[in-house]
C-alpha cells in the first residue's frame, strides 16, 4: 500500500492582510520527486457552527445575505473564535448575538477542516440544548440576519432539496444525525 | 417574519492573483442602514467532488497530502472546474487523473456553496457507478494521491469518529446518504 508523507516547508512568505483573512506563499518539497512547489495557503482562526435545539424539537436557524455567493442562505448561527476563545464560548456567543438564543449542556460534537487545501482552520460542531431566546439579538453592522425555528425532522428534506447550501452548515447537520443516532 | 436584501454593490475593485482564486474588495450598501461597509471576496471556479462506487459496493476514496491543513486527509476524488467543462466532464476527468478508475452515468446529485461568506463559488457532487480501475493515473507535479477502496458500509463511521476531516467530502457523503435513501 503507497504511503504518503507530508511536504516540508522550505520559506513561508505573508502576502496580503484582508482583515477576515491573510494570504501567504509556501515553497514546499515534494518527498516524492524531491522537486520544490509554491502553495498559495489561506490563514484564517477557527470557526464554529452551533446546533441549536429548543425543547419542543426545533432548531434555532438564520436567515442571512452572504457577501460572497451575494445569495440569502439559511443556515445556523457561528462565527469566527475571537482571541483567548474557546470552540464553547464562540459558539454560545454567537448564538446570542445574532438570535438572542441561550441553551445549556454546551457540547463539541464534532470537527471539520473547511478546506484543508488551501485552509489553514478547523471548524468545530457545537450542540446546545434547552435553548429559549432570552436576550436582544446584537449584530455587527456588517450583519442583517433573522431567525428562523425548523422542525428538526424537516431538516434532512432541507439539505436534499438545495435549500439549505452552506457547505459548512451541511457538515454540522450530518455530524449531529450520526452524533444522535450512533 | 422578517424578510431579507441583497446588499447592492457599489464598487468592486481587485486586488490579487494568486493563481487558484482571486481575491477583490466590494463595497456595498446595507439595505437595513443605507451605510456602506468594505467585503473581501475570494473568487475561484467551481469544484466538483465525486462519489464513485464499484459493483461490490466500495467507494473509490483518495489519500492525500493536504497544504491548508498540513496534514494527510481520506477524501473523494474532484478538482477544479477547468474553462468550458461541465461538472460531468470534471468529475470524470478528475476520477480518472488522480486514480485510474472509469465508471458509468455520471449524474450530479447534489451542490454547495463551499463558504458562501468569503467565496464566490459553487461545488457539485457528482455519482459514479459501476467504476472499475481501466487507466494509469496522471498526477500534477503537485500532487502525491494513494487510492484507497472503502467499503461503503464503514463511511459513516469514519465521519463520525473524525477520520473523515474535509468538509466538501463530508458534505457530498451526506448528500449521497440521502440521494440513495429518499
């Protein structure tokens, strides 16, 4: 059976700042052919995505324009770990600011890489149970979302009907089905 | 119920090349507070990732050396959409480049938007049948890929315990539970 090994980094070069992101160069050699590549990698710090369930068996959704497909999505609540952030924190932080939702029994359910091609970051699943909407929603003038609560058993037919598109949402919604039924 | 707007663009301005995506600058306006706000976009082609299945029920699956993430990942095989293809055409392609493997209609049965928040593109997940290992592969100086047959009866459990990693793979595993379980 051929076994791969991992390509030592050579120089890694910043390129660019974007605020949400940084770009830079890699110049890697293949231990295959011994030959030296440049990789174009994305820095970005971990995300979260937050399973949101209320006690009568709906999970807290949103609705949000998104800037880079310039499409209406509807997804569930996350947001980038800001600095000192554990995957908990973000994702409770998130849940309440953009739908004023607070749930208990915080739980990491499961974890993805969002692109590890051209991705540095880990997007961690968060499952949160019990959840009322207690506070005011707080969004950042960037953000316009609204809140949507889905019967938990319509969501499959959501995802294989193309109404539900977001990769990294898709990804939460199936490590929470094998997460549920083991 | 709150309804949702595209936030008009006003001004989009490039910014880099680098080589797999583009990255520009947009400047929209929020239709909830008519002010204006600065977005980077990445903008790449389209992807397809590939379910391929033989006639004793394993699927075609691709270890590989990954940059983002600097780790070796179990994926599906895909790529990039190049000028003039369609998903078909590169879900194909792309099957036999990185193993060998030919099958027969090729049906897309699911798509997604990889991040619908920084990224401009769409990913299709394409199914294969019948696939059998009638080629040599033709890998890209950059790429180092061991073609693995896993039994597809085992795929869910290599999701939920975390083997499974990229969440395009993920996302087109998930579509495929679905697509053959309506």
């Amino acid at each position: 059976m051929k076994m791969l090994r991992p390509w030592p980094t050579k120089v890694s070069r910043p390129l660019a700042d974007y605020r949400v992101f940084t770009v830079r160069s890699d110049l890697k050699t293949s231990p295959r052919t011994g030959n030296e590549h440049d990789f174009f990698v994305i820095d970005c710090v971990n995300w979260v995505n937050v399973i949101a369930l209320t006690p009568d068996d709906k999970m807290v959704m949103v609705e949000q324009y998104r800037h880079g497909s310039n499409t209406i999505e509807l997804e569930i609540p996350g947001g980038m770990m800001d600095g000192g952030e554990g995957p908990l924190e973000t994702g409770c932080r998130e849940l309440r600011e953009e739908t004023g939702y607070v749930g208990e029994n915080p739980l990491v359910i499961g974890q993805n890489y969002p692109n590890p091609a051209i991705m540095t970051n880990t997007c961690f699943t968060l499952c949160v149970r019990n959840c009322a909407c207690t506070h005011a929603t707080e969004l950042d003038p960037g953000e316009d979302i609204a809140t949507r609560l889905i019967p938990l058993a319509q969501i499959p037919e959501l995802v294989a009907n193309g109404t539900i598109l977001h990769s990294l949402v898709i990804v939460a919604l199936y490590q929470f089905n094998l997460w549920r039924k083991p």
